[in-house]
C-alpha cells in the first residue's frame, strides 16, 4: 500500500490540550506552543507531498517531485517546531511532576503532547524521505526502460535498413546473372549458362539468408515486453513504420527473384536440351 504524509496528532493540537486539561491547571504556555506547531504543520502543502505515492505515470511522478522540492523547507521548519515544542513540554512536566498542586491529569496530557511530538518529528522526516526516494526510483527505473526501448527501436531500424540495401543489391546482381545465363544459353554455351544460373542460385540463398535475419531483428523488436506509456510508444512509431516498410522491401526482392532465378533455370535447361 502506498505511503501517505503522516496527519498531523490530535494530541498535537490546541483543541486537545484545551479540552483535554484540568480546569484548575495554572498557565503553561502549552496552548501557545502547539498553536506555533499547527501553524508550522499547515504551511506543508501535504496533498502535493502525496502525489510522491499517487501520482499516476512516470511524467507526473517526476512533476511531483520537482514540486515537491519547495516543501521540504517547510517540513523542516515543522520538525523543528515539533523538538522545540516537545523539549518545551517535557520540561513543563517535570516541573509540574514536582509541584504538589498541578494537576495529574494536565501534566500526564502534558507528557504525553512531549512524546508525541518527537515521535512526529521523525516520522514526517523518514516518511516523505521514503516516498520521494521511492518516485525518483520510478522514475529513473523508467528512464531506463525508455532509454533502452529507444535504442532497440533505433538498432532494429539501422539493421533493417542496412538489409534493405543489401536486398537490394543482391538484386541487381541476381538480374545481371540471369541476363548473362540467358544469353550463354542461346549462344549454345551450355556450361557457361548452367555456372551463371548456379552463381545467380547462391546470390538468392544469400538474399533468403538476409530476409530470415532481418525477421529474426523484427521478431526481437516486436517480441520485446518494455512497458512504456502510450505517449512514448506513439513517438517511437515513426521508426516502427520504417522498419516495416524497409522489411517489405527484402520480402518483396526474395518473392522476386525466387521466381525469376527458377525460370531462368528452367529456360537454360530447356535451351541447353535443345542444342
């Protein structure tokens, strides 16, 4: 369960002390003090302090922890409000713990104020400490996977690029083979064709070998389980619909010259029977 900005003790407030004292307890200055304690607590502006927990997604955990920069004077100044409160009343009970005439009852509420209020001191130090280290965790945790997203993003883009190009190469060589099988064929140079068909057969086998190692790049970039928020997956689109259509290209070129090296085949076959 989230932590939240620990609420300020009821026993740390006026209304305790004025409600809860007997009515012959003489002039403390209890009253005083824990006003100065309130007034310190409610210039924390605690429901800001809370989104360090509540905060829904890495962008508002990191807007809530800038804004919240502003409120650790404040929760400093309360703290020290607190000790000097607590000190304040710690003595007052050991001066009324003396005294045959304070009234028990006061100077137990009285005690019981002290206590409380160094227990309070810590606790809205270690607690908010604890939130705020927990949102730049988040948030740095995120960065991380975004950062990480981002160059599997990049690299599957570089690498499919780099297939296209070749594919494309390959294609031209492949054309040019093909070419050449044809014409050494119809010149009646039936070895020369059949080498030129096999050179042309191995250029394809190095195109089909480019295609399944650029859906294994897809597959890995598809495949990955990085949850990022939907606005940073829609920025990283435009590198997904170049991947895409860069991969297109090395199907389309093996569709291609599948079928073109397997005619040309069965063309010099057929032309090298006939002479």
């Amino acid at each position: 369960m989230a932590e939240s900005f620990p609420t300020l003790p009821k026993e740390l407030t006026y209304t305790y002390w004025d409600s809860g004292k007997a009515k012959l307890t003489p002039s403390t200055g209890i009253g005083k003090e824990i006003k100065k304690v309130e007034a310190a607590y409610k210039k924390i502006k605690v429901r800001d302090v809370n989104l360090l927990s509540s905060a829904n997604g890495p962008r508002a955990l990191q807007a809530a922890v800038e804004a919240t920069k502003t409120e650790w004077p404040n929760i400093e100044a309360c703290r020290k409000a607190l000790f000097a409160f607590s000190a304040f009343a710690k003595k007052k009970g050991a001066d009324g713990k003396k005294s045959k005439t304070f009234p028990k009852k006061s100077r137990i509420l009285i005690e019981t104020m002290s206590e409380t209020a160094s227990g309070y001191a810590t606790a809205i130090r270690d607690t908010p400490d604890r939130m705020r280290k927990e949102a730049e965790k988040s948030v740095a945790d995120y960065a991380k996977r975004l950062a990480y997203k981002r160059k599997l993003s990049d690299d599957t883009l570089k690498k499919v690029k780099s297939h296209a190009a070749a594919a494309a190469k390959l294609d031209v060589e492949i054309t040019k083979l093909n070419k050449a099988a044809l014409i050494a064929a119809k010149s009646g140079n039936g070895d020369d064709a059949k080498n030129t068909v096999k050179k042309a057969a191995d250029q394809l086998a190095a195109l089909e070998k480019l295609e399944k190692t650029s859906a294994n790049d897809i597959k890995v970039w598809r495949t990955d389980k990085t949850k990022l928020d939907k606005e940073d997956n829609t920025a990283l689109m435009p590198n997904a619909n170049e991947i895409i259509n860069n991969n297109k290209a090395v199907i389309t070129a093996v569709k291609k010259n599948q079928k073109a090296v397997q005619q040309v085949f069965d063309a010099v076959a057929k032309l090298t029977r006939a002479a």
